[in-house]
C-alpha cells in the first residue's frame, strides 16, 4: 500500500472494513445472510423513531434503566422513593438494581425514552445471534448437517418466536447482553490463554454488577478449575461496588442493607407466577408462609451437590457448554426472583440440543422426531406462553388446584426434567459397564495369554 494511502488514513479504514468483513463471514457466511439478521433490529430502531414521533409508548424496563442513569447524573437519591424523576408516567416502577447498574445505564440517558429502547433491542439481537455461534462453535462432536453460518441465521430467526426472548425484547430488557457476557467470558476468553485470557472472568464481574444472578458463574469458574478467573470475577464486581460508594456511597449503602436482601416494596410478590424459582414455587404451595423462603434454600443447597457434580463431569468430558448450562439453570432456580425473562438461557440451550442430534440424521419423519424430541419438547415449553394462560395475579396463584402447579411451573420443570434424564443415563451407562466387567473371564494370577 501506499505511504499517500498510509498518511491518508486509508489504510486504517481498510483494515477495519476487513475485520468487519471477517465477523459477518464468521457469524453468518456472508453479507446477504447479514442482512437477513439485521432484518429485525433494524426493524426494532424503525419502530421506536414511529413510536417516538406519535408520541407512543414502548419499553417499560428501559425506561427505568435510562431514568437510573439520569438519575446517577443528577443527584437523585436511587432508593428514597418507589419511582425515578426521569420515568415516563407509562414505567412508574421502583430502580431494583445495583447502584452500578445505574453506571453503565449512564448511556441510555442521552437517548429520549422510546429511542432509548430500540437501541438497547437492536442490540440484544446481535447479542443473541452470537451467542448462538459460539455455542455452535463450543458443542464438541457438531452433525455434519449443522453449518453454523446458516444455523445462527436461522436460529436467530427461530428464537424470537420463545417467549422468555420476544417478552426480554418488548420490555426492553437487558438479558441477553448478559447471557452474551457470560458466555463470551466462560467459552470463548477464559480458555482462551495468552493476553486474551488473563481478562477471564472480567465480564462475569461486570454482568454480576448490573443484576446479581451472574455471580453464580463465579462458582462455575472455581468448579471448572479456572480459579484465578473466578477471583477476577470477583474482584471486578466488588471493585465496581467499591468504586459506586465513592460516587454515591448513600444509595450503595442504602442497596446493600436493605434492597438486595429483598425489599418487598421495590421487587413485589415472590409468589406471582412469572417467578420461576424455588423462592416463587415454594411460595405458592405454602400460600406465601414467610417460612418458604428458608425452605427454598434448605432445597436449593441440596439441589447445588448434583448440580455441582454435573458441572465437573461435563467439564471433564470436555462439554462445557453442557456445563454452563447446568450453572445457569440452578442458578435460575435458586435465585430469589427468575422472572420468565431471564430464561433467555433457554437460547443457547436449544443450540445446545440441536447441536448434538445424531449424524447423520436417521431416515423417516418419525425417526427424526424421536432424535429431535428433547429440543422440540423444550421449544413447545417456552414457545407456548403457557404461563401467561395461567391464572396469575391478584394473589390468583394461590388459589391453584394441585394439578395447576404442573403447567405453572414449566419453566422450571425443564432443568429438572433434564437433570433427572441425565442421572438416569448415567446411572444405566455405569450398569452396563458394571455387568460387562463382570462378564469378562478373569484370568488367574500367575497365568499369562
């Protein structure tokens, strides 16, 4: 190239369109494919700018994101009231996050609410669609029949229509940026090595900084035998605490002593149907005792030892994506409050699935079902809305016949489901192996073949 070309800025420019070349190429095979995935969030932006110029209303949950920023800019006290002064009378709702939420929300602020919005959904699909190559990327042993840069297009496609994505969306919520950072960080930076690598575990901590369920995936870390990521993790997410007491260290303080310990006001009934936890289950059974609480973590630390386990043997049979599955679902369960749409883990769940039916696939509509049942069963689960049939609200669900409790909780049926199956296959695997070892002759000690 030439020095004209160099001094002219060219080159750079060139360079960058390459490696934006090489991305699209990564992820979808190629520019067409590209568009066919920026399809949707450039229809979310054209979306919001209509909204925005009739004066309409979209994304309640990111109004309240923007309006922490706003406030954190401001001065406003985080916690003192159950709404923001930036809130539109549409998203009258209490700031429930980390006052280092509120940090990385600073953005939003600049941006009119609805605007606001389509940025934060545009973005989320983008998100989704490379976790879905990763994860294509990560399943050892990947049919034949599965190219990748037709599958995330396709995909990316497909999982919008699940409701824990479209509700995720619509609210302007912010999951599936960080099922992205979690994801990015357990698969991709933390095996990673050299430079790459000694960043593992940042992201865990900045995610776990915006909504405290992530910090689950620190004891992923430290299971997974990748300790100084963990401590990373760690590290970043109390530093980042550390960092909010010095610019606002009355609302941390406020956070920490009283909100994330649960503040009934600010988070609502636990018992409401949307919550798909141990917490949300066991409140309903109970009729909202405040005693379920305890039990749910009574259940949860039993439920952490097979979880545990499942996590280090797939991690030793080389499946981590199996393996930050199993962090991710118990980390849902056990928490206080998973509502619907933090089950955007169901994404890479279902990649996961897909990605390991047989090759090639067995002949006959009948047979492929049968090799297909277990993601068809789950897409059915979480594609059907089934918890929006249910009565709820209202204190309705506890008033639930026991047979009710069956399709209300699915959500969490799901990761139940699939650790029973798992046990029972390994269970029937180390049978076998047993009654073969037991069939073979032994031959005598002294004796010789």
């Amino acid at each position: 190239m030439s020095e004209v070309a160099e001094r002219s800025g060219e080159a750079p420019v060139r360079r960058a369109e390459g490696r934006v070349t090489q991305a699209v190429v990564w992820l979808v095979g190629s520019w067409r494919a590209m568009w066919v995935i920026l399809a949707v969030p450039l229809a979310f932006i054209l979306t919001a700018i209509i909204v925005y110029v009739v004066h309409g209303r979209m994304g309640v949950d990111s109004a309240v994101y923007r309006a922490g920023g706003v406030a954190l800019l401001t001065g406003e006290p985080l916690y003192d009231s159950m709404t923001l002064g930036a809130e539109p009378w549409w998203a009258q709702l209490p700031f429930t996050y980390a006052p280092s939420a509120a940090l990385f929300f600073v953005p939003l602020a600049f941006l009119p609410t609805v605007l606001a919005w389509g940025v934060l959904t545009a973005v989320s699909v983008l998100a989704m669609s490379v976790v879905i190559r990763i994860i294509l990327d990560k399943v050892p042993n990947r049919p034949s029949w599965l190219v990748p840069t037709k599958a995330t297009m396709w995909f990316s496609i497909l999982l919008l229509t699940i409701e824990p994505v479209w509700r995720t969306l619509f609210l302007g919520q912010i999951n599936l940026l960080l099922l992205l950072m979690v994801v990015l960080d357990v698969l991709v930076i933390t095996g990673a090595g050299g430079r790459l690598g000694k960043w593992g575990g940042v992201l865990i901590g900045i995610a776990a900084a915006v909504k405290l369920i992530p910090l689950i995936f620190v004891a992923h870390l430290l299971l997974t035998g990748r300790r100084a990521a963990a401590v990373r993790a760690f590290a970043t997410f109390a530093g980042l605490q550390g960092l909010m007491f010095l610019i606002t260290a009355r609302d941390t303080w406020h956070f920490w002593t009283i909100t994330a310990f649960g503040d009934p006001m600010r988070i609502g009934p636990v018992y409401w149907n949307g919550n798909q936890s141990l917490t949300g289950l066991l409140s309903r059974i109970t009729l909202a005792d405040p005693s379920s609480a305890k039990i749910a973590i009574l259940v949860g630390a039993v439920l952490a030892i097979p979880a545990a386990l499942l996590v280090r043997r797939f991690h030793r049979h080389n499946m981590a994506v199996a393996a930050l599955m199993v962090s991710a679902f118990f980390g849902l369960m056990v928490s206080p409050i998973s509502w619907t749409h933090h089950y955007v883990w169901v994404v890479p769940l279902l990649v996961m699935l897909v990605a390991r039916m047989p090759d090639p696939l067995p002949q006959g509509i009948k047979r492929i079902a049968r090799a297909g049942i277990a993601p068809l069963l789950v897409f059915l689960v979480f594609v059907s809305c089934v918890l929006l049939i249910m009565r709820g609200g209202w204190g309705k669900e506890l008033l639930w016949h026991w047979w009710e409790f069956i399709p209300g909780s699915a959500y969490m049926i799901v990761p139940v489901g699939a650790g029973i199956a798992i046990g029972i296959r390994v269970l029937r695997r180390r049978r076998k192996a047993r009654a073969q070892s037991a069939a073979e002759p032994r031959i005598p000690a002294g004796h010789s073949t």
